[in-house]
C-alpha cells in the first residue's frame, strides 16, 4: 500500500494542512502545526488503530455518594494563600500560578515552601516537607532571598535544576516531600523531545509528566508560569486545563499590594482574594485590605487636617465592595473634563470600560446630566480591580461629584444601576455596612430596599440614605444641576416632592 501522507495538524485550532507553513490559514497562530500520521483505513471502513467493542473492558459504574477517602487539606500557614486555594492545599493537586515578571512569584512561593507545616501523616524517612525546584535562579540567589526573607532555617529541599526526567526520578518515591514547588514551567524540558524549552510542545509535555507524579504520589505541585503581554500565561492554554487550580497573582508596579486570585479552581470558589504587600522582608499578608486601600484618601484618618482644602475632594467616592467572603472597601476617583478633541477620551484603570459607557449614557438620558460629551478618566484606588456591578453606584457618585465638583459625604455607597436609571439592591448588604462601620463610616448610600435589613443598619447607628433612581444621587450630590434637567428622572424628583 501506498505511504499514507503526513498532514499538518494546527495545535491551537485543529485545522488540516497539506504542508507546513509557519501561519495557520485557518486560526492565525504562528507555528502551531505539528506534522500526525493519519490512521489507515481498512476495508469496511474501519481504522486501523481505531477501537472496536472487543477489546475493552466494561466500566464498573458507580452511583455519586460511597466511600471515598480523601486526604485533609493542607494547611501553608498563610492564610490568605489558603483562602484563595479553598482553605489549604490539596494533595495530589496541581496548581499553577501566574504573573508578570517581577510581581514576586517566587518571593511568595519560597515563603509558602519554607511556611508550610508538617502534618501528622508524615511519614518517618521523609527528609523534608516541601521540595524548591528553580530552573531561572542559581543556588545563591535562592539562598540569599531566604535569607532576606528569614526563613533560611528552614529544613527545605532546595535544587536547581531543569530537566524533567532528573526531577521525576528524585520525586517519584514513597518518600516525596509533601509540597513540590517548580519555578518555573518554561524552563524546564524534557531530553525526549526536540523543541527547545519553553515552547509548546516542551511546556505541555513537561507539565504532564510532572503532574503525573503529583497525582501517584500524592503531593501538591506548585507550577510558576510566566504571562505574556497579553496577560495569558505563556505555552499552550492547555496548561490552564491540566491543572486543577490557577491563581494570577496581580498587582500595579507602582503600588506594593499584590493580589492573588483564582481563575479557576477545581476544589473552592474562584472569586476569592488574597492580598499581600510587598515589604523589604517579602511578602506580607494584609488581612484587613480596606484600610489600605483607602489609607491615602484625603480626609482619611491620618491625611494632614490642618492643611486647608486637605480635607475631601470631588471625584472621589468610597464603594463598599465584596471580594469573595470578604467586604473590601475602595475608592473609586474620577476625572471629568471637557473634551479637546472631537471624540471624548475615556480611560479607565481597574474598571470596565464597557460598563462606564452604560452609566455615563444612563446619566446622559435619564438624568439630564451630560457626562458623556466629556474626557472621563476612572481610577479605582490600590490597584484594584472590580468586576461587581454593585460598584455603578459609586463609579455614578464619583462621576457626577467630578462633573458637579460637589465633594462625596463621608459615606460609603452601592447599588447596581439599570439602564433606566433605577437602582437595584444587590447582595450582601450586612457585610458591607459592616465593614464600613468598622472603618468609621457613619453613613451609606445604598440601593431603597423593602425590607427589614434596613431596620437592623439604622440600629447600628448607620445613617441610610435609599436611593431608588439615579436622579435622586444627582438630586442629593448637586441638587442644582438636578432641576436643571428634563428627563424622566426629573420629571419622578418633581412629582415626589
Ligand atoms: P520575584 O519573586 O523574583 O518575582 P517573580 O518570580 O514573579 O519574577 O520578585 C522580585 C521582586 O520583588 C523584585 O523586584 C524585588 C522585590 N522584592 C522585595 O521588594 N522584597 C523582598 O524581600 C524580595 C525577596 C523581593
Ligand atoms: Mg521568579
């Protein structure tokens, strides 16, 4: 017979090729095809290689609910890494964690290394813990962070190195350490195939291996990879789906807040937050966030009193968020200023830009206030980044206070706003006031809701002030340039009073 052709195969969108070209015609990518033999086809139409019923052996089907045995949690020891991970580490898991280069991937992951407590299981030959592989850093360099970070006492096995098959044949034993951290995936390779390390094929391939070590012999495997530009995580998207958790560990330059987030999580909820900062002695947890985030705000405890104008601005609102379990309150800044060129400019940091468009548009129609002619610049304070709709009402406060140049009160404020104008009550409300009250807030801006939760609020000596439209934040920020609109929002102002 004669030799089946060789065909290309597109590794990002599976397309067939004839030949071997550097693009895929069919998705774009560069250098994705991969030469496959096709299977030979019998006569009858059956493959060669394909399945047939024979040879298999029939499942043994089981119902959801039985016995099943799985190992506790484990613990790190930081608390905010294990919230994010679902309450510990997972043996026999694999994690993988991003970020831009710098960010402190390594700092956080050789901390969490030397932190991470011996549990009871452990068993008697077993030298150490939790295992440090670098494949970017020499020997003295990881030393030398230890140092600096105070944990070089701890009993931590350390190598450099970035062949695959050497590290499986040193953790593929009875007495694996319990913690396995690989920093980071790009560098490693396997000596079986022929592409140089950090490409496709060696990423993907190096992460099966090394994974299927973490699965037999039970430890958690802790992969750092590195994210392009783009902000995916450089090799195949691939990656994403053969590990059980990514954590993105996300934070501006400028700023020393890191946040740890997860992506995905096969054991716990994804939209948790940890929160550290980075000090000279590495990472450090920050359990309270919200008095970080608004520990520059003008008119915070400890912003210079006595300095006159020092006190609040406009364009600044305080929302009171929820990041997972957790309330985090954050100011939310912005800059209205009349348009230079024909097309208003909008820019905006740790926000949707999307969403800005819906409440400037929301502002513009039912509120008679025009917002969207101007340049808009929207900053959520920290580095932060929001993605609850909950926040519209601030981004409002903040916008109109810019544009009305009235100073927010000293209050926090929420609400989800519709595209009539209309403010939702979102979730969580007792959270939020909660944290608010503690921060020294006394007052709230928050969606009117029927209900009893506003009943318990006041109690704790919490000024609420509903809001069940937009125009009635107009109405209590600027009420000057409320009555000047026409709207529907007016017109329900004017008819209530
Ligand atoms: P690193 O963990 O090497 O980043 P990554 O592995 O994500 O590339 O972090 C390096 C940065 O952290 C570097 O800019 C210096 C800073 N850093 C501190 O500020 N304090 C410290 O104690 C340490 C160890 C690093
Ligand atoms: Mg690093």
């Amino acid at each position: 017979m004669a030799r089946q052709q060789a065909r290309f195969v597109c590794q990002q969108c599976g397309a067939f090729h004839a030949k071997w070209t550097g693009r895929c015609d069919g998705c774009g990518a560069w250098n994705s095809l991969i030469e496959e033999l096709p299977r030979e086809e019998l006569p009858g139409g059956r493959i060669k290689g394909g399945l047939d019923r024979r040879g298999g052996r029939a499942l043994g089907f089981v119902g959801l609910t039985g016995p099943s045995i799985l190992p506790p949690r484990r613990k790190t020891g930081i608390v905010e890494l294990d919230r994010v991970c679902g309450g510990g580490l997972v043996p026999g898991s694999a994690i993988l964690v991003g970020g831009d280069p710098g960010i402190g991937k390594s700092t956080l992951l050789l901390q969490v290394a030397a932190a991470i407590a011996p549990g009871e299981e452990r068993s008697p030959g077993q030298a150490a813990i939790a295992a440090y592989i670098t494949g970017e850093e020499a020997i003295d360099q990881v030393r030398l962070r230890a140092e600096r970070l105070g944990v070089a006492a701890s009993p931590l096995l350390l190598a450099a190195a970035s062949n695959v098959r050497d590290i499986i044949a040193s953790l593929d034993r009875e007495d694996a350490p319990a913690l396995v951290v690989v920093d980071s995936i790009q560098t490693m390779y396997l000596d079986t195939l022929d592409s140089a390390p950090g490409t496709v094929s060696q990423v993907r391939a190096a992460a099966q291996e090394l994974i299927r070590v973490a699965k037999r012999r039970g430890f958690v495997l802790v992969l750092v990879g590195h994210v392009t530009k783009e902000g995916v995580i450089a090799g195949p998207r691939v990656l994403e789906h053969m590990v059980d958790t990514v954590l993105y560990f996300e934070g501006e330059r400028g700023h020393q807040f890191r946040i740890l987030r997860a992506v995905k999580n096969r054991f716990g909820a994804t939209d948790e937050i940890g929160v550290f900062e980075m000090s000279d002695r590495g990472l450090v947890e920050v359990p309270n966030p919200s008095s970080l985030f608004l520990a520059g705000r003008p008119g915070a405890p400890g912003a210079d009193e006595a300095v006159p104008g020092a006190g609040r601005v406009s364009g600044s609102a305080v929302f009171a968020g929820i990041e997972g379990t957790r309330p985090v309150l954050v100011e939310i800044q912005a800059l209205v200023a009349p348009a230079i060129l024909g097309t208003p400019r909008r820019a905006v940091v740790g926000w949707d830009g999307t969403r800005l468009a819906m409440i400037t548009a929301v502002l513009d129609a039912r509120c008679g206030l025009s917002v969207g002619a101007n340049d808009i610049y929207l900053n959520v304070a920290g580095g932060l980044r929001i993605v609850e709709p909950a926040a519209d009402l601030a981004v409002a406060a903040a916008l109109v206070s810019a544009l009305t140049d009235t100073p927010v009160p000293d209050s926090v404020v929420f609400g989800e706003i519709a595209l009539s104008g209309d403010v939702r009550p979102v979730g969580h409300t007792e959270a939020r006031l909660k944290e608010a009250a503690k921060l020294g807030f006394a007052e709230a801006w928050i969606p009117r809701d029927r209900g009893k939760r506003r009943a318990t609020a006041a109690a704790a000596g919490f000024q609420i002030a509903a809001i069940g439209h937009l125009s009635e934040l107009v109405e209590r920020l600027a009420p000057r340039h409320a009555l000047r609109g026409q709207s529907l929002g007016q017109r329900r102002i004017v008819a209530a009073s």
